[in-house]
C-alpha cells in the first residue's frame, strides 16, 4: 500500500514552530506505508485509550526546508534522503471531560547521496528518535495545552578519502498555549514555544523562543484563514543566510506569518 497519511496531530489549531517548524513539517508528519489505529474502552471509571501506530518509508525531497543548513555549507542531497521509519502514539481520555493525555514516539534510519562541488559521498542517520508527551483541557469556549518532546540524531556525512563529518543533535523543544472561540467561526489564540539544542555549538544558532499572537476564521470543515504574529529569539529553526543575507547567527529575529 502506497499512503501519505498524517502519523500525528497537533491537538489545536496552532502549530507552535518548535515541534512542528513552518519549513518541514512532511519531515515529522508524513510516509509512505501502513497505519493500524483504533480505540479501546476501559470502563466508566477509566475512560478509553486511542491507539495509532505506522511504518514504512519516509522520503524527504532535496529542496525540503531540513536540508538548508546544509545548503548554506554548499552540501546539496540531489535526491532527498530516504529510509525506514516508524511509531506510534497512545491517547488517553480520562473520564474528566475536556481533557485529553498522550504519548507518542517515531524513529527512522534515513540515508541519502551528497554532493559538495566536485566531492560525492553519503549522508547517514546512525539512530533518530523522537519522543512526545502531550495533554490538552478544555472547558467551555477555552483551550489551554502543552507538549514535550525530545529529538536525538547521530547523522554522519562522508566523503570518500576524507574522515566523516559528524553531527549530533539532542534537542528539547516545548511549548504551551491557549485559545479562545470568539464565535463558531472564529479563534484568537496565544503560545509561548521553545527549543534547545544541548549538543550545538554556544550561541543563538543552538536555541530558539517563540511568542506568537494567532486569529482563525473557518469558512468551512476545509476552509480556513489565519493570521500570525510572532517575536522569536534565537535561530536554530529553519534559519538561512541565503534568506537572511545582512544577518549574522548571533542576530535576533522578528516577523509575522500569515496562512
């Protein structure tokens, strides 16, 4: 079976840049394979569980967004990396209403070819693992949430007749949020978002924060407007010299998304 299908979900309508970053979200959210899912009751004292798990093959295109730090060191993957991947995430809603607790888990093993000028060698994920713990309550027209997550990858980049290169990445992001439903079409929201990187280098390149004001409207069940406001600190998120050509690692970003 050949099926692109989202592997998890952010429980709201925000997708706080930390866990889930503008600029490669089919990296975390999409393969190619199977998915079993199905929920299973535990009584009125204990409420019931929702079960998912996947497997397959994750591809990740050349130009996609988790590349680019690589791009800006002139290393281009001509064909995107590729490799077996799986998880699975439980769901628990307890017999309290509104509230909702979970876990979830993916790892993969992806691979690919790389270039550097006239050089050809192999880029390699040794191990990568991915950890999320996540709870939601809501009450009335208010949502408040939070979500954890650890992501550790060993990846080396070889080039023939020269040692590897060796990146280790042990990031932790977080963040929490809240929303509101002016009416049943519209939503104001809020969220503080973070992540730091214990393995990177000194500096802004190895964190970033992330305040973001957001309003939606919903047209439809498919149809949606949004409008973002963010101030961040830090650029260890799809930072690129390429997009940002007057501005140094250790510099302070502020801009605004729309969607």
């Amino acid at each position: 079976m050949n099926r692109r299908t989202s592997t998890r979900r952010s429980f709201a309508i925000l997708l706080p840049q930390s866990i889930y970053p503008i600029s490669s979200r089919n990296t975390i959210l999409a393969h190619y394979g199977g998915v079993v899912y199905g929920t299973v009751p535990l009584g009125e004292k204990l409420g019931e569980l929702q079960y998912r798990g996947f497997a397959g093959q994750r591809v990740l295109a050349s130009g996609d967004g988790y590349f680019q730090s690589l791009r800006d060191q002139g290393i281009t993957l001509p064909n995107g990396i590729t490799g077996h991947t799986g998880g699975g995430s439980l769901k628990w809603n307890p017999p309290v209403a509104g509230l909702l607790l979970g876990v979830a888990e993916s790892s993969g093993t992806p691979s690919g070819k790389v270039l550097a000028g006239p050089y050809s060698g192999a880029l390699n994920v040794d191990r990568f693992r991915q950890f999320f713990y996540l709870g939601r309550y809501e009450r009335g027209k208010w949502m408040i949430a939070a979500e954890y997550s650890r992501f550790v990858a060993l990846t080396y980049v070889q080039f023939a007749g020269i040692p590897p290169t060796i990146y280790h990445t042990d990031e932790r992001p977080w963040y929490v949020m809240a929303s509101y439903k002016a009416t049943s079409k519209l939503t104001a929201g809020l969220y503080f978002s973070s992540i730091f990187d214990r393995r990177a280098a000194l500096g802004s390149g190895r964190y970033q924060k992330d305040w973001a004001l957001t309003t939606r409207y919903d047209f439809s069940p498919f149809l949606y407007v949004k409008a973002e406001q963010h101030w961040t600190d830090g650029t260890v998120i799809g930072y690129s010299l390429s997009d940002n050509p007057t501005c140094s690692h250790m510099c302070a970003c502020q801009w605004s998304n729309w969607g």
